[in-house]
C-alpha cells in the first residue's frame, strides 16, 4: 500500500465535527484533579567549595589555566574576583598567578596587555612588598623582554608595566637598577657611537606618536626611576654609618673593627677572632662600593650627554630683551621640556653625592663646561607671550626652571671658583628679582628659593662668594621687614643663615632685623622657636642692637610670657624649655629699674619663679 493510501484511511478514521458543538457539561475543564508541592532539595544545602572560587565557580587554577589557552576575557574578570574576594587564597597562589599574568604582557593582543597590566597593578596593591621581593625578580625578566620586544607596540606597552612597579615596588625596583636602566635607556634612546657613551633621544617609537609627547613620557618616568636610586642610595649610607657606629674591641690590642658582625663573632669564638677573615670580609666591602660607584658613574655617563642632545635639538636661537635682561624665549612645550630636563639632572646630582671624591671630580670635570654652554650661556628663559601660563611649565618667567639652573649652576662652580665669573651678574640678578617677588602660596617655588640660598650661605661656596652672598643676604633682610610676618619663610631661613653662619654677630647688618623680632616676642600670640633662638643666639654674641632692644621692651616680653603665649613648633619633651629660654633674655639687661618693676608683678607659677632667680642672681652680680 502507497504512502498516499495509507494517508488517506487515517483522514477517514479520525473523528470529525462538521459543525457540531460539544454539550454544556463536557465544555468544562476539569479542575478537581491532586496536586503537590515542588520542592528542589538541592537548594537547600550549604554548599561549601574547598578552593578559591568567583561567583562563576570557576578556581585560580582554572582561570590560569584558560589564560594559558585562550587569555580569554571570563577568566581574567574571574582573576580579579579572586584576587579581591579571596585574599587570603590569592596569597597561596601568589608566583603562579604573577608568572601567567606577567606572561601577558609580551602577548599580540593588545587588550591583553592592557588587561595584564590591570591585574598587575591590582595585585601589587592587594600584596606588600616584603612578600612580593621573592617573585620580583619574574617580573623583571618579563620587564626586560617586553622593553627589548621586536615589536614596538610591545615596547610602548611595556612603559605601563614599569609604571605599576615604580608605582608600588619602588625600593625593588632601585634594587634591580641594573637590569632595568640599560634596557630601558636602548628603548628610549639610541647611541650616537658605538665606542663612545654618548646617546641621542629617539624621537618616536612606531611612528605613533608625536616627538614631544614621546620625549616628556619617557624623561618623566626616568625621573621617577632615579629619584627611587636616589633614594635607596641614600638609605643605604644611613644604614651603613648606623652600623659602623657600633664598634666593639676586638682585644686590648687592636681598634675597633666597624661594619662587621663582631658581637655575634665575639660570642662564638669569644677571644680567639681570625683577624685574617675580617680583613678579608672589609676588603670585599670595599670593592663592592667601589663596583657600585663605578655603575652609578657609568649610568651617569650615558643620560647627561642624553639631555644635553635632547635639549640641543629643542633650544631656540632668538634672544630678545625682557625687562633689560638678554633672555631666551621659549615656546610652552619646550619650558616643559626644560623642567623635566632639569629634574632629572637635579637627580643625577643625588647619585653622584652617595660616591667618593673621585668620581665627584670626574663629574664635574666632564659636565660642567657642556652645561654651561647648552644651559647657563642663554640664561635666563622666559615664555612667549602666545603660550599658556601653566604652574608645569613653571609660568611666563620659568621660574622653576631658572632657579633649578641656577641651583645647578651653583652646585658645579662650587668646586671651579674660576668659573663662576663669566655669568654670575646675570644668575643673581635674576635671584634678587626673585625675592622682591616672592611668594607664599607656592611651595615649589619656596622649596626652590630655600634650596639655593642654603647652598650659597654653605661653607664651600660662601667662601667662593663672599660678595654676593652678603648682597643677597641684605635683601632678605630688607623683604623680610617689608613683609612683617613672623611665619614667612624668609624670615625662618635669614634666622637659620644666623645660627649656622660664623660671620660677626656684632655686625650692624642686623639692625634692621632685630627690630621685627623682638616685637614677635611682645606682640604675637604664637612664637616661632627660630625666632627665640636667634635673638638669644645674637645675644650671646654680644650685638648691641640687640641689648638696646631688650632695655626697652624686655618688661612687654615677660608680661606677654606670663599671659600665656603659646610657642609654635615645640617638640621638646620639657614643655618650658623655650619659656625659659625666653626669660633668660633677662640677664641681657642691666636697668635694675626694670628689673625691680619686673620682679614686683611676679607670680607663683613656675615661670614666674624661675623669672625671680634670673633677677636675683642679675642684681647680685651688678
């Protein structure tokens, strides 16, 4: 039988209403049938999951496991969930998960590496660095490899991945300076020679990106990377003068050997040392300082030629003058430039100040002619009129820029007084002109202003300076009375200069001086401790201007004493160690009119008490 057949008897067998309707009672649905809950056991059960797991339930081992594969976007949002949910987990499985995610950072894709360096940076904050200094160095390698990538896309990635390590890691990072700087410094830059030193900045990476965004992107983080040398070089001096500071005797015989661990040494051998192994440990300690020395001078080497040439490319020729100064006008982008320049060569100053004399010489020797061609001769700068007036390209005047040069400047002809000649009208000139226009509201500016004027009041250089030194000092002294402020912090540093200065007290420079500070002592209701310090250092010293100040005002200063004046930046331990300081001043006067009257309006309390004593042992002796 066909198929057609057998269709068409079924449609013959089946029931058909042809127009028909269905009784009332069979046209009701049926709605007394037995029903039962459902209920879903499984719900109801705690679960408990024995490994680390996201909402997703997937474990650390699987998401490492898919990223290994397929880097897949599941598995890393999965990553951070544990890296956030479970920190206790994470820590377990912390060198696993640094190796895959630092893996990423050499991958093709680019949303990989900028997802790696996501979760990189979330981990180092999750994780402190003392347990992050073992899988450090897996981190570095995959570093080095992504800054010397075939591919440049890799390489510009890779500045991202240093920036996560300076950001959270920056002693680790100086730790691995060597490892890190070389490669970093062939990214970024390429050497003019082969047999020479000498570097010249690349000017793009890829052909991405413009020349001057290149430039400040790269010069910033070297920045960072040096002040973090900086730094660590300069803890490590600290550490080790600590250490040399607890000698012990060997025997009767011999001195103190420092820089060892004699006592542990002591109590094993107790009096039976090789004095031999000693002298072979500190010889080794030796050569390794004199190998870390030579390092920071061959890094120096290679990045101050590197900014003398990226600066040479940027310098404008135009001179014009500006307020009857012969300055050089700059354009915005190349005063950021500068700052950024002399940021990093202020820094370079700071690893050379951690080596001996001989390389400090060797320093100055090679540098300070080519810094005086590429940056003093056209000094100072200023912006043009077109550009913007931005705090980080240091305003119209570049002002940080300038006062970092002449900072600079100071530090290299310090050593080389000769030297100095040729430019200095022009560098103090712009110094004077700094300080008529002093501000308090910036601090970088007040940071910068503070750093030169130590350095000139410094032995070395006052020596070298005398002159000018004295000139600046004069106008310090007269802004400072033209101001008034007993909290300026020109105040505070001409109070300083006095206290380390051994130049005569007696000198009448101080006249115009004295004045102000003594009327902070009768007048303000808070007192700076330098200014205490100052008037009783110059009292001491014998300054006249100085005793005929206090025979006229020294009954003001012990009435507003005991009124309860309040002194600002006390630390000390004995709260009335600079009140008694103050009512020392007493001894200084020598009207025993005053001092009767003094005495008569004297209390109980302890200052008081003390202030009755002064007089006493003042009128004996008269």
């Amino acid at each position: 039988m066909g198929k057609h057949k057998k269709f068409l008897k079924s449609e013959k067998a089946k029931v058909k209403l042809k127009g028909t309707k269905l009784k009332a009672p069979q046209n009701v649905t049926k709605t007394d049938f037995k029903v039962r809950k459902i209920v879903i056991t499984e719900q109801l059960r705690n679960v408990q999951v024995k490994e680390p797991g996201t909402r997703k339930i997937h474990s650390v081992n699987d998401c490492l496991a898919r990223l290994k594969n397929s880097s897949s976007a599941e598995a890393i949002s999965n990553l951070k969930d544990i890296i956030l949910g479970q920190p206790e987990d994470f820590q377990k499985h912390l060198e696993s998960i640094i190796k895959v995610v630092a893996n990423l950072s050499l991958s093709i894709e680019k949303n990989d590496r900028k997802e790696c360096f996501k979760i990189l940076d979330l981990i180092c904050a999750q994780t402190i660095e003392q347990n992050m200094r073992p899988f450090f160095p897996i981190l570095v390698t995959f570093l080095k490899c992504a800054l010397t990538h075939i591919k440049p896309a890799i390489q510009q990635d890779s500045l991202l991945m240093l920036d996560v390590l300076l950001k959270h890691a920056p002693q680790l990072v100086a730790s691995e300076k060597d490892n890190i700087l070389r490669p970093y410094l062939d990214m970024v830059s390429k050497m003019r020679f082969e047999e020479k030193p000498e570097r010249t900045l690349s000017l793009q990476l890829g052909n991405k990106i413009i020349s001057m965004k290149w430039r400040k992107s790269v010069l910033e983080r070297l920045i960072v990377f040096l002040k973090c040398i900086a730094t660590q070089d300069k803890e490590n001096q600290k550490c080790a003068l600590m250490y040399q500071s607890h000698h012990i005797p060997v025997n009767q015989k011999d001195e103190y050997l420092g820089n060892l661990y004699t006592q542990q040494i002591e109590l094993y051998f107790q009096n039976n040392i090789p004095i031999s192994a000693i002298e072979r440990h500190l010889k080794t300690e030796n050569n390794q300082q004199n190998a870390s020395n030579v390092k920071i001078s061959k890094y120096i080497d290679m990045i101050m030629p590197l900014m003398f040439e990226t600066w040479v490319e940027l310098k404008p020729t135009q001179k014009s003058s500006v307020d009857n100064e012969n300055s050089t006008s700059i354009s915005h982008e190349d005063s950021i430039m500068l700052r950024i320049i002399m940021d990093i060569i202020t820094e370079l100053f700071r690893m050379i100040e951690s080596t001996n004399d001989e390389m400090k010489q060797k320093f100055l020797q090679k540098n300070l002619e080519k810094f005086e061609l590429h940056f003093v001769s056209s000094f100072p700068y200023y912006q043009n009129d077109s550009s913007p007036n931005s705090q980080e390209s240091g305003g119209p005047r570049c002002l940080y820029q300038n006062l970092s040069i002449s900072i600079i400047y100071l530090a290299f002809v310090s050593k080389h007084r000769q030297r100095f000649w040729k430019h200095r009208q022009r560098i103090f000139a712009f110094v004077k002109d700094c300080i008529l226009k002093w501000k308090l509201k910036d601090v970088e500016f007040n940071k910068l202003m503070k750093k030169f004027i130590r350095l000139l009041f410094s032995n070395e250089v006052r020596k070298v300076l005398p002159h000018e030194s004295k000139e600046i000092f004069d106008e310090l002294i007269q802004k400072c009375n033209a101001d008034q402020s007993s909290y300026d912090p020109k105040l505070a540093l001409v109070c300083e200069i006095i206290e380390k200065s051994k130049s005569d007290k007696k000198a009448s420079i101080y006249a115009e001086l004295v004045p102000q500070l003594v009327q902070v002592l009768s007048q303000k209701e808070f007192i700076p401790i330098h200014i205490i310090k100052t008037v009783s250092t110059l009292a001491k010293q014998g300054n006249q201007v100085v005793y005929e100040n206090l025979e006229n005002t020294i009954y003001d200063i012990i009435k507003h004493l005991l009124s309860g004046v309040k002194i600002s930046g006390s630390f000390d331990s004995v709260p009335h160690t600079w009140r008694h300081e103050i009512a020392n001043l007493i001894f200084w006067v020598n009207d025993k009119e005053i001092l009767t009257k003094i005495n008569l309006n004297l209390g109980n309390d302890p200052t008081s008490r003390y202030i009755q004593e002064i007089i006493k042992l003042k009128l004996n002796s008269c």
